[in-house]
C-alpha cells in the first residue's frame, strides 16, 4: 500500500493562500508586493494553475444537505481535473515554486498557519491519488471534504479568481481574507499602531511565542499611556473607565495563548488612547 503524503508546495489552494497572506502583509507594511506580481503571472485565465485553483474553491466552499450530494459534487470535480493538461500543470507548478524561493525566503513562507489546513491537505490528496494508493487514507480525506461541504460552517478561499488577472489595487482588495478590511469596517482607517499590531499577528500567527512576546510587550506599553492619560482626566467617569481598561491590559502580562478577540481588543484600547 502506498503511503500518501501530502505537499504543500505542491498543493495549489495552499499556494495561492500563501500568496494573498503575503500580499497582506506587504500592504500593511507600505512595501511594494513581490507576491502580487508572482499571483498574475500564475494565476490568470491562461494558467491550469488557475484552474485547478477553482477546482479546489468549488470543494472547499460549496454545501450539500447530503453526504449523497456532496460525493456527486467530488466526483464531478475530479472529472473535471482529469481534463487539465498535467503536463503544462506541472511545470507551472515547477516554475511558481522556483520564483518564490527566488523572492522569498522558502522556509519563513511556508511557516505560515493556514486556518483550513487539513480541508486542503484533503483536497490536495483526493487530486493526487486514488482508493488503489491507499483506500482507508482516501477515505478520511474524502469525509474531511464532505463533513466540510454538509457543516454549517462557511469556509471560504482568497476571493474571486477572476480578480487575479486585475490590476495591483484590484488584487490588494481582496486580501479582506486574512483581515484587512474585518478590521477597517470595525475601526475605521488604521493608526500605525494599528497596523504594527497586525502586521505581527498575520506575520507570526504560526510563531505563537514571538507574538505572544510582541502583544504582552504592546499591552505594557499602552498600559503605560493610558496610565499617564488617566492621571491627567479630570472626569471623574472617564477615569474609572480608564483605570478598568489598565486592569484589563494588566491580564495580558498571563496569557498562554494569543487569539483574535486578544488583537482585536488591544486595536480598540490604541483606538481609546488616540481619542483621548
């Protein structure tokens, strides 16, 4: 029996994902985005790359009532893969690669915590075996798709394909995936602060210990500002808020584990300390 293994620099849903987590970051930055060139290269209506990448959309995202439903819909799908050329496929995927390790360092890129890694993952092995490879590991790859494509849950991939073959502000648009524009509609226009904040989270997401280190240390800092603000209030009211918004920043000196209500409240008490 073979043993299947899966490959995220060959898988295309992971890469693209990759790719738009880059693009993010290098917006938050201010940088200019290597990553957004690289997506239009190779992923534009002319690629198999993109098609594929639309194969692994349609499992990832779309939902059934029924587990009946749901295989037809897999095996539709891998229908329709049999169609591309493997061939022109592979050696896109060969020279996508090749570019990101010229771009980027291989290694950090790769590091990054995907939120659906195991839907992937599955996705990727039904493409690239079959029941004869290894029938009971198929088999859990299959229900790992179908649970997704029956549960109420939505999952979502990097939006639209059509936006790839865009222009570079189209492209940044769509990054609303990894955060940007969640955090934009809730608090307005970003502060720098803001930004930094994260630009960290989407940078060390799978670095639970560096972000730890960098929020704990941005509490202790905004902590410190609001405390000198608080001194200075002469309401009486907006000082015990203030004192309450310390304690909470105080908490942050204990967490184990960094988690997005964490974020997102240290971006509403930067957003408190630039009103007042």
């Amino acid at each position: 029996m073979k043993k299947i293994k899966h490959s995220k620099f060959k898988n295309t849903g992971m890469l693209f994902e990759l790719l738009t987590r880059q693009i993010t970051s290098d917006i938050i930055s201010a940088n200019e985005s290597v990553a957004t060139n690289i997506l239009k290269k190779f992923f534009n209506k002319n690629t198999e790359l993109i098609k594929e990448y639309g194969l692994y959309k349609t499992l990832a995202e779309e939902k059934f009532a029924s587990e009946s439903k749901s295989n037809m819909l897999i095996e539709a799908v891998l229908k329709a893969r049999k169609k591309l050329d493997k061939t022109k496929l592979k050696e896109e995927k060969y020279q996508l690669i090749k570019t990101i390790n010229e771009s980027f360092d291989i290694d950090a890129f790769f590091q990054t915590k995907v939120s659906n890694y195991k839907l992937l993952a599955s996705i990727y092995k039904v493409f690239e075996y079959t029941e004869l490879d290894n029938p009971s590991e198929i088999t859990r790859s299959r229900i790992t798709i179908i649970e997704n494509m029956i549960s109420d849950k939505k999952t979502t991939l990097v939006e639209d394909q059509r936006t790839i073959s865009s222009e570079s502000k189209e492209i940044r648009l769509m990054t609303y995936k990894i955060m940007v524009e969640k955090f934009n509609n809730k608090y307005g226009e970003l502060s720098s602060e803001q930004k930094s904040i994260l630009r960290e989270y989407i940078n060390n997401v799978s670095n639970a210990n560096n972000l730890k280190v960098f929020v704990q240390n941005e509490a202790s800092r905004l902590k410190e500002v609001l405390t000198s603000k608080t001194k200075k209030m002469s309401d009486k009211a907006t000082r015990i808020k203030l004192t309450e918004v310390i304690e909470l920043l105080e908490q942050y000196k204990s967490i184990k584990n960094i988690e997005e209500n964490h974020i997102s409240a240290l971006m509403r008490y930067y957003d408190l300390a630039n009103d007042l």
